[in-house]
C-alpha cells in the first residue's frame, strides 16, 4: 500500500486539489488506523457516502465535482489496483465508495455489494 497505493492517490488527490491536500499523508484516508497499525477501511471519519439511490443523487447534485473526481478516478484506480473491478450500479458488485467511506448510519457500513468482494 504505502509503495503503490499512496504515492497514486497522492498524485489524484493533489491533481484534483493541491492545496487541500498538499499534506496527504496516510491518516487522510486511514485516519486513527494509521496510528495503530490496523489500517481498517471503510473510516468513519471520513466523510459519508449515502447508499441508498436518492441520497446518493442528492450528494451528486450537492459536490458534483468531488463526486465526478471520485467516481471518475478514485475508484476506478483503488479498483485496480486491488485487482477488484470497479463497482457497477446494475450489478452492484466491485470496489466503489463505501470501500473507503461508510454510509453514515448508526452501523456506519454501507451493503457489502457497494464495497469490494472479499478476496478469496
């Protein structure tokens, strides 16, 4: 991860935003899980993604940029690089949002569909 995955989304995340996130380190995903060594993803701490369809609309409509660079590029790239493909709407399966982000609900995780399939 910290040879592969980060130096990539480095370059997306301060492609999209240099400023934001000229300090990207490995807490800005991982948050407290950086510290203690677990890593554990989705983190709660950042923002949510709503899993059902219309809350998913309204977030569109609200940071359609941020969600345009997401889609577009952020998961398309974790996708790969997890071997995972890239989550599909139709048949709900892959890597997508609620890989990194929970859905904001008291249970915070989002469907397992909406996130990438356990490795075998």
């Amino acid at each position: 991860m910290k040879q592969t995955v980060f130096p990539k989304m480095k370059d997306d995340f301060t492609g999209y935003d240099a400023k934001h996130y000229a300090d990207m380190n490995c807490k800005t995903c991982h948050g407290d899980g950086a510290t203690d060594g677990s890593f554990k993803m989705p983190n709660a701490k950042l923002p949510p993604v709503p899993a059902t369809p219309d809350g998913f609309k309204k977030l569109l409509a609200k940071k359609p940029a941020a969600c345009k660079f997401m889609m577009e590029k952020v998961v398309p790239d974790m996708a790969s690089m997890l071997s995972e493909p890239a989550f599909d709407p139709k048949t709900q399966q892959g890597f997508g949002c609620h890989g990194c982000h929970t859905d904001g609900s008291k249970g915070g995780v989002a469907p397992a569909a909406s996130a990438a399939p356990a490795k075998k």
